[in-house]
C-alpha cells in the first residue's frame, strides 16, 4: 500500500507553513489573546530594561511602573485590537467555505 502526503505548500491557506483555515470560534478567540497576552509582557520586559539602563546611566529616577501603563498596555490592546477582526474573519471565511 501507499500512502499519499498532501502538501499544500505556502500558499493561500497558510503562513509560514502554519495553517489560517478551520478554526473555530474559541480557538480564534484564544489565539487573538494569547497574541495581546505575549506583546504585553514582551514590550513591558523591553520597557523595564531600557527603564533600568536609563535610570542607571543618566542617573534618572522614572518610575519603572510607568512601562506597564505607558507601553505594555497599549501595546497590548493595539495587538488585541488588530488581531480579533483578523482571527474573526478567519472564522467566518472557514464558516462560510464549510
């Protein structure tokens, strides 16, 4: 017997050979947060150090709670913002398409 490996490539139903077709509802949904969740502790860590070597080489004394306000939340709900109708109309073009 054989067997037949279907290889879609990288074309219109992926990206970077991850699959955008087939997902539903709560799993757009959970990717659309996950994605907010990580660029808000990523931009905040990033915020924190370049906190930290402004205070230490400029002497300065900013106040490090300001990189969660100022740019961890932002960041994050700017991703959020984008990636919800995103992953939205994944879902619906996959609802559609049946």
């Amino acid at each position: 017997m054989t067997q037949t490996v279907k290889n879609e490539g990288n074309g219109a139903g992926s990206a970077r050979g991850l699959p955008l077709k087939g997902f539903g509802l709560l799993t757009s949904l959970l990717l659309a947060f996950a994605a907010a969740f990580f660029t808000f502790f990523a931009s905040t860590a990033v915020a924190i150090f370049s906190l930290l070597g402004w205070n230490l080489i400029g002497h300065h004394a900013v106040n490090y709670a300001n990189s969660y306000l100022w740019v961890g939340l932002p960041a994050g709900l700017l991703v959020l913002a984008v990636a919800l109708p995103v992953f939205a109309v994944l879902w619906v073009r996959a609802k559609i398409r049946g």
